[in-house]
C-alpha cells in the first residue's frame, strides 16, 4: 500500500464511522480535498477511488458504495448540542 493509498482509506474510514450528519460532512469535504490535492499533483485519484472500493470489498463489506464511501450511511446518534435539548 503506497502513502497516498493509506491516507485515502483513512480518510474513508473517517467518512464511514462518523456518528453524525456534521462530521460526516466535514471528513467528505477533507476527503473530497485530498482527491483534489492529488490530481492537482499529477496523480492519479481514479485510481484510488477504485481502491477504495477494492479495501472494502476486501474487509467482506457489501453495501452500495464510491470509492470506499458507504452511499447509504446514516448518522449513529444525531447529537443534540442545544442548551437543555430541543
């Protein structure tokens, strides 16, 4: 696995196990960035975009995904950070 692999799937794994809806936003838009980064360095984003789902498939994961990234991921817990809940 080369570096640029190994940072892709950690940010994957970031997208996939954030628990709400606003942290998961935040690790996509990092992850999208990351892609962005890379091809602007002459790399090769498809590329692990593929792998992406390769490490996955790999793990026995069997969902509807793109480049590693669950399609159908929902939120674990919608934290409520309002002064005494609403």
């Amino acid at each position: 696995m080369t570096e640029p692999e190994a940072r892709y799937i950690q940010l994957v794994d970031k997208v996939n196990n954030s628990r709400t809806r606003d942290e998961h936003y935040q690790w996509h838009e990092r992850l999208c960035g990351f892609l962005e980064g890379v091809t602007a360095c002459g790399g090769n984003a498809g590329h692990l975009i593929a792998y992406g789902d390769d490490v996955q498939r790999g793990r026995g994961v069997n969902r509807d995904m793109c480049g590693g990234v669950w399609l159908d991921w929902e939120p674990q817990t919608d934290i409520d950070t309002t002064e005494g809940g609403a």
